[in-house]
C-alpha cells in the first residue's frame, strides 16, 4: 500500500486496473485507491508481470501492507494456476448446509474448530447489513478469505444462513415492528475523507485551546472595487469574487505576521516561508481544504484562477493530494449561505482559521450620521499556544485594513 498523502495511514482497494498476467511498464496505471483526501489511481514504479493480486477490491489496508506481486518481464505473463471453474450445477451442490444451531459458546465470527472466519472488512459489513452468516459463506478470494463478491453471490442464491443475533430477545426496542423510540436506525459507514475529518477535527478540539476573536468590517469600498474591476473586465475573464479579495488581504497580513502563518508542533514553534492559504470548500458529504499556493505573490485574478480551478476539481473528486497538502492558514466562508457569524475549528498544522459572514447593508453612525454601510463579520480562531490574544488582534485588524482600502490589494 502505497502513501499517496503526507497524513495517509491506510487505504482502500477500489478497483484493479490490471489483471493478473498484464505486463507492467513503470507509469502503468495500476490500481485506484481511496486516501484519506481523495480517491487515486496509483501508477507503478515498477516494471514486469503481474504475477499475483494479494488485496481484493474492497479492503482496507494500511501503509506499507503487500498489495500485489510483480515479477521480472520475460516477455510472456508468468503462468498461473487458476481453479477449475465449477458449473452451476456443482456449484449450487457445493453451498454449505446451513447451521442447524448456533452454540452460543462461540463468538458470531468463528466457525465450529473455533478458527475465525477470514473475511475482508467491505465483505463483513455487506454480511452484516444483508443479515448474512459468514461462517456459512465459502471465500473466493486469497487463502479462502471471503469478499464481496461472495457475499452478494450468496445473498442471490439464498445460500447462506442469516445471522446470529447477539441481543437477548425483546431487549433494545421501545416500538413493536423493531423501531426504538428514536424511530428506524439508519447506520451510514463514513468513507476515508469524513474519517480524516472527524478525527482531525477532534484532534484540533481537543489538543489545541482554541480562543476567538470576532471583529466587523466595512466592505463599502470593496464592493464599489469590485464592481468597478467587473466594469473594466472583459468577456470571458474571470472576475474576482469577495473571498478572492479575503485571501489576498489574509496573504499580505501572514506575510507580516509570522506566527498567524506557522503552528505549534512539538512543543516549538514551526514558522513557514511560504504563504499557502487553503481554502474551504463543500464537497458532497464533506469540507476540503483545497490549497492557494504563494497567495501573497498572486494577484486577484490569479488567485480567483486558482481558487476556481482547484474548487472544480474537488466538486468532480479529480483533485489530488498535493493540491490539498502544504496550507499554513486557512479561509472557510459561509456568507453565501447567508450566515452572519460562526467559530471554525483549526485544521491541523495551522495557528488559526478566519470565519467569514455574509456581506449586510445595514444602517451605520458616521461622522455623527446614520447611513447605510455594507458591514462582513470576520472570525479568527487562534492556536493559544503560539498565537496570543494581541498578536490575533493585530493580525486581524491589519486584515480589517487592507479590506477597507482594496486599493493596496492591487499593489
């Protein structure tokens, strides 16, 4: 199993893109992989024949575990023993009898001798949801281990016994028809990005001491700036958007203020030389952080280019780790759906994300006079462990700055 990202620990055999036989040439695509950022096809440094598939579509893996073997390339695909296939016939006779008891001294995955029953991780979660016995299923895969496909060849041929139950009789209900009073239970198993996002989430919640500071900025001149910069834009360019703008100020402030664009790893402080300013954006089922790379160096086009391109990729799931990885600071903007205000939690290996709300007219003192103004809440979630409450502030209200005058956005 390969690492195809910098916080990868396991993966997922999603499909073989080579059989057993295939000859092999280094860049070959062999298999896709879902990461813990994105589903990939995985291409081989290695050149040769595909001598032997040794994880199934469907399993679980983690870094470093034996997925296939290629041997040397003679110009012919090494010969490989197949099993003979069965008939149907034979086949149907072959099916295992169903248990006639179940003996309760054992446990719902092991067979009469005791030995466990060897099933891949998909293949027991399919048993279980189709209330299939697996110690009554006969395995397909390498050394008898039972997959998916038998699974679902079982389950079409009602060959294989249901499921022992493990809960005393009548016990867990609150309704007859088996809904509790919660009403029917849905269980969804999360894929590999929802499993990194619950875990670094809780991670960043409970080892770093998040503090917020919330401040309120005047969008008047951006908003003229913007619709000006649309005036003079030609058909077809790209026009930068508010959160464009957001990221090139947060950009030019990280570059001033060293510590808001750095983390606190082990117990130092790690400071980056480049300014990379993730972006979040809702992907189906999940958040993902895609990355702008030297936003302090990008003009607004550049950065809406970027932005754009990358947020495309993560909506159609062709975006790659690399353009994942690598963030020091972090934007994450809901006032598109209308949200005024909120506290985001800090992605690991950064000192603070800012929350950014929705753009209101509302009415403002100026100069002793009521007036309309165009006002955006801006959050900042800050690492206390190396970003203190006035350097946050400073940080934040030199963001506030170069927002309100857009002009030096442009220099």
């Amino acid at each position: 199993m390969p690492r195809l990202s910098d916080s990868m620990e396991e993966g997922t055999i999603l499909t073989w893109l080579k059989q057993v036989g295939d000859q092999i040439a280094v860049g070959d695509e062999l298999v896709e992989i879902e990461t813990d950022k994105a589903n990939m096809a995985y291409e081989s440094d290695v050149a040769g024949t595909l001598q032997e598939i040794l994880a199934q579509e469907g399993e679980t893996l983690p870094i470093g575990s034996p997925i296939a073997r290629i041997g040397e390339s003679n110009g012919q695909p090494e010969a490989k023993e197949e099993p003979a296939a069965e008939s149907e016939d034979s086949a149907e006779d072959a099916s295992p009898p169903k248990p006639s008891h179940i003996d309760a001294s054992r446990g719902p995955d092991e067979r009469d001798d005791g030995e466990r029953v060897k099933a891949s991780p998909l293949a027991r979660r399919l048993a279980e949801d189709k209330g299939l016995d697996l110690k009554a299923l006969h395995g397909s895969g390498p050394g008898g281990r039972i997959i998916k496909h038998d699974v679902e060849e079982a389950e079409a041929s009602g060959s294989a016994a249901p499921a022992p139950s493990t809960e005393p009789e009548g016990a867990g209900t609150a309704t007859t028809g088996g809904a509790t009073a919660k009403g029917e239970t849905e269980v969804q198993e999360p894929n590999k990005l929802q499993q990194t996002i619950a875990r670094r989430m809780a991670e960043s919640k409970a080892t770093a001491p998040h503090f917020y500071l919330t401040i309120e900025v005047d969008m008047g001149k951006a908003v003229k700036a913007r619709a000006a910069i649309k005036a003079a834009t030609k058909e077809g360019d790209l026009v930068p958007s508010f959160n464009d703008m957001i990221v090139k100020a947060c950009a030019i402030a990280l570059r001033e203020f060293p510590k808001a664009n750095g983390a606190y790893r082990d117990s130092r402080f790690e400071l980056y030389s480049r300014v990379n300013v993730g972006v979040a954006v809702a992907a189906e089922g999940a958040l993902v952080v895609p990355t702008v790379f030297d936003a302090d160096r990008k003009g607004l086009r550049q950065i809406a280019a970027d932005t754009r391109a990358v947020a495309a990729k993560v909506r159609d799931g062709s975006v790659t780790p690399p353009e994942l990885s690598g963030g020091t600071f972090t934007v994450s903007n809901l006032g598109m759906y209308g949200v005024d205000e909120f506290d985001a939690v800090i992605n690991m290996g950064q000192a603070a994300i800012l929350a950014v709300g929705a753009i209101r007219e509302v009415p403002a003192v100026r100069d002793g006079e009521v007036v309309p103004a165009q006002l955006m809440k801006a959050t900042l979630s800050c690492d206390h462990r190396i970003l203190y409450g006035a350097e946050g502030a400073e940080f934040l209200a030199r963001v506030r700055q170069l927002l309100e005058e857009p002009v030096s956005l442009a220099l």
